[in-house]
C-alpha cells in the first residue's frame, strides 16, 4: 500500500466546498474521489490538509488517499487530470511514509485574500476578487494586520466553530498588486470562517470607518457580534500547507 500526497489547484466557483455535503451537492473530494475510482487498486477516499467553503478557490491544496496501483507515481497528476472537470487540477504527487497524514501532520497553513480596488467593477474578476470601489488606507490595514500576528483567541472571527479557537498567526501581509491588494495569512491552523473574518473587519479599518487597534480590541472581547461583517468567499484562496515548522519547506 502506498500513500499519495497531491497538490491540487482548483476553481471553487462551481462548489459545494471541499467536502463531501450530506446533500449531494457538487464538492472537490466528490469529484476527486470519483476521479479516484476509476483508477483500479486506488482507494476512493481522500483526506485534505484544510477545508474551503463554497466559491473559495484553491492554488495548491494538499490532500492524501491510499493506493495500490501500480501507476508511477510522476504520472499520476497526467492520469487524473483525463478523469477531472476542468476547474480541479492535480499539480504534482509524491509517495510519502503511512504515517504522513495531510491535515493532522500540517505545521502551518497559507492563504490569500484578493481585494480589488478600483472605481468600476470587473467583468473578469467577479468570482475571483472582492470588488471595493472605495479608497484604502493602506498604512493602517498593515497597522491592522500587525494585532493579529501571535497567539491569540480568534473567537471574535469565526463562524459556527465547535472546537477551541486559539491559534497561532505566523504572518500576516498586505501587498499591492497593480489594482488589487492581496492580504496573506499563514498560521498554524484557522478556525472555521476565520480569515473571511478578519478580512471583512481589515476592512473597515482600511475604509476609515475602525481604528486600527480596532483589532486588538476584537481579540480581546472573543466576540463575533463586535466584528465587521464576513467578507464574501470569492476572493479566498488557500495557498499551501507545511510539513515542517514555518518558514522552512513546505512540502513532505
């Protein structure tokens, strides 16, 4: 028995989320797993080193299944992009130990949030970017993004989450990219709704409308009624998880 680690690139447009749904609906594990099936010797089960909600995208999300076929292993992406949709792609596999696990092994994981900011919607962008017809201040959204790095309850942030929500932020950046601005948070791990979260109070700090030592104070008050409003899932993606403690390599 082998086990895969596979970076997956997907356009979370079309989605349910990342996982499977009670109801049927349209997920990546439903259509990864499918994919899986047709692959003799291959196990149909998946697991992900993070989730994503609907309409969230994804540049390189690593998952895992177990497998005894016999297909090498740098071919593998080749055969499972014939048997994906056209909106997931595998970008590359690897063969790690059994005990390598894509989430509970992860030491951190990334993500980007993309702001578009200019006076006029885009026609492209409109499932990938938050449009924000508004001037930012940019000085005090990286002032902003400062509270957040460290250990911290980030209850203030998240969204119907049953487990603890302390975690830790190893960085958090704002960069400017011609009309856009990207926010990026690596962590240890984040709480459901999270990073949605703190992008929708970033916000209106960067608007004018909050202070930003707004944030610290959010932290401290662990309540989500305090907060800005959840930025919508479009501009979201997950970028990459580690398997050694950050900054180093990212992958197995």
């Amino acid at each position: 028995m082998r086990r895969i680690f596979l970076g997956l690139e997907y356009d979370g447009t079309a989605f349910a989320g990342f996982q499977r749904q009670a109801r049927g609906e349209r997920t990546v594990q439903g259509v990864l797993e499918e994919a899986l099936s047709k692959i003799p010797g291959a196990l149909p089960k998946v697991v992900a080193a993070g989730r994503t909600d609907a309409g969230v995208h994804a540049l390189e999300m690593i998952v895992h299944y177990d497998t005894e076929d016999t297909v090498p292993t740098e071919r593998v992406p080749q055969a499972l992009n014939t048997l994906l949709p056209p909106d997931v792609r595998a970008l590359w596999a690897r063969e790690v130990p059994q005990g390598l696990h894509a989430r509970k092994s992860a030491r951190w994981r990334a993500y980007r949030y993309r702001l578009f900011n200019r006076a006029e919607p885009s026609a492209l962008l409109r499932n990938y970017a938050l449009w924000v017809p508004t001037p930012l201040d940019l000085s005090a959204l990286e002032e902003a993004t400062r509270h957040l790095i460290g250990e911290h309850d980030f209850a203030a942030f998240a969204t119907r989450e049953k487990r603890g929500t302390v975690r830790e932020i190893y960085a958090a950046k704002v960069r400017p990219v011609g009309e856009e601005v990207w926010l990026e948070f690596v962590g240890s791990g984040f709480v459901r709704g999270q990073v949605r979260g703190m992008v929708g109070s970033l916000l209106s700090v960067a608007e004018g409308k909050q202070r930003p030592e707004w944030i610290k104070e959010l932290l401290e008050s662990k309540d989500r009624a305090q907060a800005g409003p959840t930025a919508p899932p479009q501009g979201l993606y997950f970028l990459a998880a580690g398997y050694r403690p950050w900054p180093a390599t990212r992958v197995p």
